[in-house]
C-alpha cells in the first residue's frame, strides 16, 4: 500500500470562534448562543447578570493572541486552519441594516496572518452559535425570517474575504439540532419534532441559498456541509437490530442526503408521516434546495451500537449521544469510543452514498494532560489515538475514497463544547488555563506537537 498522503493534501487543525476567541464583548461584538450556555451545548440558557462571567468570555484570548498561535501552527507546517466567523461580531443582534466594520477588520486581520504563512482557511459559517438577537425578536431558525438574516451574513462575509477564503462550510454538525436544538436552531430544549424539523428545514435551505451565494460571489470558491460523522453499527447481527440501525444511521445521513442531492430522501416522507409531522416546504424552498455542496466534511470522534433489546436499552450509557457502547472497543475517559477502522468505513460509505471529495475537519481525542515537574506534556495517548486514526485514513485513500484533508480537532487547548471546562484537553499546544479560569494563559508545546510536524513533514510516512 501507499505510505504517503497525496501531494495536495490538506494537514492542519480545527477550532471555533466561541471556544477560542474570548473577548466576548469586544468590537461591538453581540450576545450570542454560546454566551448563554455556562454549562455547554447541552447546557440551559441562562441570561447575563452584569458582573457574570463564563469560562468562554476569555477562553484563549485568541482575539489578541493570534499571531503567536498561528505561528505555531506554522512551525507544526499546517497547511490550512479551520476556524468560524462569529455571526455576532458581524451582525450583533443578526438583523443590521450594515455590518459592524470592527468585526470584519478581527478577521481581515486573522486571515491576512494566516497568509503570511501559507496557512489556507477553511472557515464555518456558523459553529454552534448564532446572534441572541435573533431568537429574542423571530424566535431563531423557528422563523423563516432568520433565513434571510443568515444569507445576508454569508454574502457578506464572502464578499468581504472572497480573495482570502476559497474553502468555506456552512452549519458546524448540522445534524446536532435533533439533539441540542438550543445550540442548533435556537429553540428551547424541550421543543417538539414537528418544531425541531421545521426549524432544521429552514436551517437546510439557508445552507443551500449559501451554497449559491458562495458560487457566485467567491471566484473558484468551494463550499461544503459538516456533520456530527458517528457511525452506528450493530450491536448483534439479529435482523431487527440491523435494520434499526439502517432508521437510526438516517437520522444523521439524512441532512447529508439533503444537501448533497438537494431534496429530501424518501424515507423521510413515511418518517414524518408516523411521527405526525407536516412541514412547511414551500415549492421555492424545493427550488432553493437544490445546490449540493462541493463537498463532504464531517467529525469523528467515535463510533456506537443499536439494539433492540429493551433491557439493554434501559440502561445509561454515559456518552454524548447516549450510544450503546460496542464491547470490541475502548472508550475515553468521557466515555467516547475509540474506533480508528470506523474512520475508514465511515469515509467509504460517504463516499460510496455521495461520491464528492471528502474533508475530516474534526477528529482527536479529549484527555487531562500532566505538565511534569520540567514543564514538558508527554501526551502519548493522544500520538496513539491520532496516528491510529491517520493510518486508517491512508488506507481509505488506497481505497479510492478522494479525502481533501485532515484538520484535527483543537491543535490548541480550548474550551470543550459539551462540557464548558479546559481540562479536557486536545491540543498540541497546552495552554496554562484551569476550570476556574485560572492560569497565564501561556501556551507550551507538548510531544504530539512534534510528532505531527514529523507527519505533516514527510506527508504520513513517519506514521
Ligand atoms: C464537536 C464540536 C466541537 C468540539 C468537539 C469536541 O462536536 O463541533 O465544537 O468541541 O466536538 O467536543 P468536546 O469539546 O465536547 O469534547
């Protein structure tokens, strides 16, 4: 087999806005989602009281601290970076008449430093925020209003950075909205189905309608989706257990089908059917629909069973997705399961089911690291789990599959999206930050941080 990842291959890493930037209030940035959220995506809302603070006000002081983290980067020899332009710093309430000139500057700024280096952004539309204003005044991706909000934001983002960005994404994990609807579509929790897909449809044609501004508006521009990519097998090879995991794997693929094909699938019309639901499509949302992305991205982080077994079924699981664990696998300490060759099935199924290049733009493990008593991070569980995962894409490669490239999640430490806190850990790069928001906020480099330059130096031969 093939020992190098092909020429243009794309190696870097991935971050958000709301886990990394901090200055929370800076530049007449406005209160958004991810503000409101102490406890994290899963987390209630809970409005601000002057004098309230979270952990993700400061997060990484990435706002002012850029230039020494993408210079990092660079000496790790990224390629490209993955980052999020926060909707609230360029429309703070969502629904200006003009953007807010500060906010565009922020990141003129951050990309013109990324060129410095060669680093090419990919960046997402929207990574689990949106303005607070919006939900306040249309009650979020509930109103079709919101749509049109969010299509002014994308043009105008395009047209400012059309000759700094080529690789955009539209809605980080998508599919999340079915199991955070607050963080997804902006909807309270308890939101029914009937809601909670009326406000996925109005979040899917606005990812269309972004599609083809991004067509037009960015000269040899490419667009594409994300998805949470958690892969279902399984538990036993009993019939009914195979064919509720073909219904649950629809959950998620669904939204793939959407904006790949540009309608819906059809087992979506007996779904909607047998849980009552009736949407409102109207035939110029059907027309809106139809512009596939250029390609495919997802995360990956972990694989789960199904059953049928009522018992089995009863019992709690402890991860994100309440997924039946697998008993072949290992699980973090978060209770994530470990499954590198589910990387390389779930890229061949992508890429048998769509047949467009493909993107891995999250991937990594969460772990608390130890700073030893001379300062260095000897993080060989995450070398293990990193390398594991980079072969198996290697292999997906010799398989045929067209993956474009590979941006792990957090090549910095930052603040975990499910769980609000720092100890959770994915860097290369340990930042001096605790729970409480404790620390100096110096950023060290641990031993992964050169093994992947080591991978990204002799193209994943060193793997
Ligand atoms: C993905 C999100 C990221 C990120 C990652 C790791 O679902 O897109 O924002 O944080 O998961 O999750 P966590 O931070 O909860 O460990």
């Amino acid at each position: 087999m093939t020992q190098r990842f092909p020429q243009d291959f794309l190696w870097g890493g991935a971050v958000a806005a709301n886990q990394v930037e901090g200055a929370w209030q800076t530049d007449g940035k406005g209160q958004s989602t991810s503000d409101l959220q102490p406890q994290g995506i899963f987390g209630e809302r809970v409005e601000r009281q002057a004098g309230d603070s979270g952990i993700k006000d400061v997060a990484i002081d990435f706002y002012h601290r850029y230039p020494e983290d993408i210079k990092l980067f660079a000496e790790m020899g990224f390629t490209v970076l993955r980052t999020s332009i926060a909707w609230t710093r360029i429309f703070p309430e969502g629904d200006e008449s003009q953007p807010n000139e500060a906010g565009l500057a922020y990141y003129d700024r951050l990309f013109d430093e990324m060129a410095k280096y060669n680093i090419q952004p990919l960046v997402t539309l929207s990574h689990y925020e949106m303005p607070y204003g919006l939900i306040k005044k249309y009650g979020g991706w509930g109103s079709r209003t919101t749509i049109a909000c969010f299509v002014k934001y994308a043009e105008t983002v395009f047209e400012r950075f059309k000759h700094k960005v080529k690789h955009w994404l539209t809605f980080n994990e998508i599919n999340m909205s079915l199991h955070a609807p607050f963080t997804g579509v902006g909807l309270p929790e308890e939101s029914n189905k009937q809601a909670v897909y009326q406000a996925i449809h109005h979040q899917l044609v606005a990812s269309a309608l972004a599609v083809k501004a991004c067509h037009q508006i960015v000269p040899e521009g490419k667009i594409g989706n994300m998805l949470l990519g958690a892969m279902l097998y399984p538990l036993t090879p009993n019939p009914a257990d195979v064919m509720e995991t073909l219904q649950q794997n629809r959950d998620w693929l669904f939204f793939g089908d959407v904006q790949t094909r540009g309608y819906y699938p059809s087992y979506m019309t007996r779904f909607f059917r047998e849980n009552g639901i009736t949407l409102d499509i109207t035939e110029q949302d059907k027309i809106d629909l139809r512009q596939p992305v250029d390609f495919i991205s997802f995360s990956y982080y972990m694989t789960g069973c199904v059953t049928t077994d009522e018992e089995l079924n009863q019992k709690e699981r402890g991860n994100i997705l309440n997924m039946v664990p697998n008993p072949h696998l290992a699980s973090s300490e978060w209770g994530w399961q470990i499954d590198p060759e589910g990387l390389r099935y779930l890229l061949n199924v992508l890429y048998d089911r769509y047949q467009k290049p493909l993107f891995i733009v999250e991937n990594g493990l969460g772990a608390r690291d130890t700073v030893e008593a001379d300062g260095s991070i000897n993080d060989d569980y995450r070398i293990a789990y990193l390398n594991d995962h980079l072969v198996q894409v290697r292999e997906a490669i010799d398989d045929g599959v067209e993956v474009l490239g590979y941006t792990c999640w957090g090549p910095i430490d930052l603040v975990s999206a499910s769980k609000a806190e720092f100890s959770k850990r994915y860097g290369f790069i340990y930042v001096d930050r605790d729970d409480q928001g404790n620390g100096t906020l110096t950023r060290t480099r641990k031993k992964s941080f050169f093994w992947y330059q080591d991978v990204i130096k002799t193209h994943g031969e060193s793997l």
